[in-house]
C-alpha cells in the first residue's frame, strides 16, 4: 500500500510542476485536476497503509 502512495505521490508532484509552472497553457487546467485527484489517492493510500499496519500489531 506504501508503494502505491509513493507512484500516487510522483504523479501528483509532476501534474503540479505542469499545471501550476505554466509550461503549458491548454493543459493546466487538466494538470491541475489531476493534481488534486491523486493528491486525493494520496491521503487515502496512507490512510489505508496506516489502518492496515494498525490491525497487525
């Protein structure tokens, strides 16, 4: 589950460098949406992993 915050992590921190770094105009709504969306999938996957590590001890 660990893993899957960090790839939702990379996604969310290279949407960001687009959409908010204005390299590209026609997408940055798009890569700003993408942005929240997996920074959203983010805090759920920890959220998870945590509850998940929680029930094993």
């Amino acid at each position: 589950m660990l893993v899957w915050s960090l790839i939702f992590f990379a996604i969310a921190i290279i949407a960001a460098l687009f959409g908010f770094g204005g390299a590209a105009s026609t997408a940055t709504s798009i890569a700003q949406f993408i942005f929240y969306i997996f920074a959203i999938l983010l805090a759920l996957s920890l959220v998870a992993s945590f509850i998940q590590s929680a029930r094993r001890k």
